[in-house]
C-alpha cells in the first residue's frame, strides 16, 4: 500500500519515467473494512517514522530537524507478508531467505509467532518478540547515507520448532523511503579524517529502483 490514493499527493511527488513509483492502490470489493483499516494503520506508522527521525538525527550528532526536507513527499510502503504453515519441509528450509531492506529503515510490529532471526557478530540470533513493540530493521540506503556508520540489518525468517510450525505467520512491515528527488548524500558527521565519504550522492528513488531492477534481474538469471 502507498500514499498515492490521494490525486493532490499524486500529481505533486511524481517523477517523469518513474510513473510505477506513484501508482494508486487497487483496492478489493470485498472485505469493506479493509480499506480504511489499512488507511488508519499506514497512517499511524507513518507518524511514528516521522517521529522516529528526530532520534536518528541527534543519534548522527545532527539538528532534529535535519531529515524533515528530504520525507515531505516520501515514498514509504505497507505490505502483508503471510507465511502458511509448514505442514512439511525439507531440513534447513526457509520462510523467507536471508536478505537486507533497500530503503531508509523498516518498522515491524512483533509478530508472536517466532522465526525473524538477524545476523549479529557472526552468527543467526532470535529476535525476542516482545509484545506492543516495533522492531526497527535499517536499510541499505540509511548504511550508504550515515557512511556505513550504521549498517544495514540482514535478516531471515526460519521455520520455528514445536507446534509453532504448524501455525501460520502475518507480517505487516512499513517500508520508509524519503521522497524520490531526495539527494543521498553522505551525512558530514559521517565523515572523519580516517574515515572519508565511500559514495557518490543518488536519488532515493532511482536507488530504490535499481535495487528492485537488479532483484529482478537476479531472479530471471
């Protein structure tokens, strides 16, 4: 689910030649309450992004205010991920491979089912599900602006032991992604004498879609 529902939003974020960025949600007959349900929950997630961007910015020894140009017209999304229950499987196998977010940052409700597990010094660790908590994934794009001071978190879902593998998992993550236009360059208090900038500045958008470009890419490969 995107913002783009609203024809005023729409017609003043959009990029020429990036159109599907932009494109309005295509919204079921059936059941009634899922549109505003969704509408009320994007909106409290991305009040609390919004929320959260003061706290990253004087984390980066940065003003508060510091983010608040490059998110007016942000492109964030809310997905549903079900994972059906393992009836059966194979020894090893996945709910969801192991992979990092493309964008800013992501943020989860705790889902009482187990299986997210995060890459830490080496090796897979659980992540304790915690309840009425968020956890806050960084993305690629927050480990390229901040000059890999923060790094991007690699992260999987594994098949839980118990009867917990026989019972499905729902997962709603609200993916935050500054406006498209918004210039990435690396953050100055990133950058110290032994450590200089490692990129190049790019556009939020076009870096979002490249990623998504290569993903594809892979895929048919």
């Amino acid at each position: 689910m995107s913002r783009f529902d609203d024809p005023e939003l729409w017609a003043r974020a959009q990029v020429e030649g990036a159109e599907a960025t932009f494109l309005p949600n295509r919204w079921p007959d059936e059941p009634a309450e899922l549109r505003p349900l969704f509408e009320r929950y994007y909106a409290v997630m991305e009040q609390l992004c919004m929320d959260m961007l003061p706290l990253f910015a004087r984390a980066l020894d940065l003003p508060g205010e510091w983010f608040n140009d490059k998110v007016v017209d942000h492109t964030a999304l809310l997905l549903i991920n079900w994972y059906p229950p393992a009836e059966t499987f194979r020894p090893g196998q996945l709910r969801r491979g192991a992979h990092t977010d493309y964008g800013a940052f992501t943020m989860v409700a705790a889902e009482q089912i187990p299986g997210l597990q995060i890459f830490v010094d080496g090796e897979w660790t659980d992540v304790p599900a915690v309840p009425d908590s968020y956890i806050v994934n960084l993305g690629d794009l927050m480990a390229r602006w901040t000059n890999d001071r923060w790094v991007s978190t690699l992260h999987r879902v594994v098949i839980p032991d118990g009867a917990d593998q026989h019972r499905d998992r729902v997962s709603v993550p609200f993916f935050f992604q500054p406006s498209y236009r918004a210039k990435i360059e690396t953050i100055p208090t990133t950058i110290t004498p032994d450590r200089p900038a490692k990129y190049g500045p790019v556009l939020s958008g076009e870096w979002i879609r490249a990623k998504n470009l290569s993903m594809l890419e892979e895929q048919d490969s």
